[in-house]
C-alpha cells in the first residue's frame, strides 16, 4: 500500500504482525533513484508491530479515509502519525476483522469486508454486521469440495527445485497428487 509517500507492507512470511514502511518515496524529477530491493529502501527501524502476540495474524492493509488502516483476523487499527518518530497503531476495533486483503473493498464511503461470522461494513471507526453469521452455511459446502492448488513455474528448472509430498513428479511435466482424500493429475 502507498500512504504518506511511503511504501508499506503488512504480513509478512518471517513476522505475520509486522507492518513495515520505506523510506519516504520522492517522485520529483530530480529524484535520486533507490532501488526497492536495497537495504536503503527499508530501514530496519521503520517497522511497527500491530498486536504482536495476540495469536492472529495480519490480514489486510488499506489506506481508507484519510488514514492507513491495518487489520488482524479479529481487529482493525489505524496507523497514527505522519513520520518514523510518532507513527504507531491505535486500536479502532477489537472485535471484528477482515478475512483477506482480497475480501475488502471500498464503495460509498463505506469499507465492506468478510469476517470470519459474515460480512460487516467499516466506517472508519465502527463496524456494522450486514448478514447473519454465515459460518456454518459456509462449511457445509467447503468440508467435502476437493480445492485446487495452482503453481506456475517460469522453467522446468524452477519445477524441479520444488517440493512435493506424496507426489510423483515426470520428467514429460505430468505431476500425480496424492492425498487420502483424493487422488488428481496435473498435465500442463
């Protein structure tokens, strides 16, 4: 997400309650150019840990409103301050959070998003529950469904640095899944 010329990342594989920003981006022509790969770009105090500990992981960030917001499975805070030395999370709600990045979405001055009991809508400060709980109706169709699982390698070099278990992978590129469930092929 871009907010306050900085770039900022939530989530991630080392750290799931970590929410990390750049150095500020300058976008005038006169600009030194960083690389967003060099340890420049990313200085190792410019990182804010949003709930650290709480047993939920970070689901979605967004700048909404006028403000970043950064949300965990089952709360949403919002980034106050305008640099390194005061930015920090508030706590806007502790009660609700949203699923995923991908099941927000913005529309009428309203952010709308899937929590774990159905789907609420977010005014900045408070939460409103549009539907019943919908848990249950939603395990009832997902315990039997077979899901599909889709990799895509840039060589077969790439797929053969892979790991599969319980997997028979061919040179031709047939790859045989194997699970107690049920048994797939894949042919490219």
């Amino acid at each position: 997400e871009y907010y306050l010329k900085r770039v900022w990342i939530y989530n991630l594989s080392d750290d799931n309650s970590s929410l990390r920003f750049s150095a500020p981006v300058d976008t005038t022509p006169a600009a030194i150019a960083i690389s967003p790969d060099s340890t420049n770009a990313w200085p190792v105090l410019n990182q804010l840990d949003i709930n650290k500990g709480d047993g939920t992981a970070g689901t979605f960030l967004r700048a909404f409103k006028g403000r970043l917001y950064a949300g965990k499975e089952k709360s949403i805070f919002y980034i106050y301050g305008t640099g390194v030395g005061n930015f920090s999370p508030q706590l806007t709600n502790s009660n609700v959070g949203f699923l995923s990045q991908f099941s927000t979405f913005e529309q009428d001055n309203l952010l709308y998003g899937q929590a774990y009991d159905g789907f609420y809508a977010f005014d900045g400060t408070n939460v409103k529950r549009l539907t019943d709980d919908i848990f249950p109706d939603v395990q009832t169709f997902r315990v039997d469904t077979t899901r599909v699982l889709t990799n895509t390698w840039d060589s077969q070099a790439e797929f053969g640095r892979g790991m599969f278990s319980l997997t028979t992978a061919t040179s031709g590129g047939l790859l045989q899944l194997n699970n107690s469930r049920s048994n797939a092929n894949v042919n490219p």
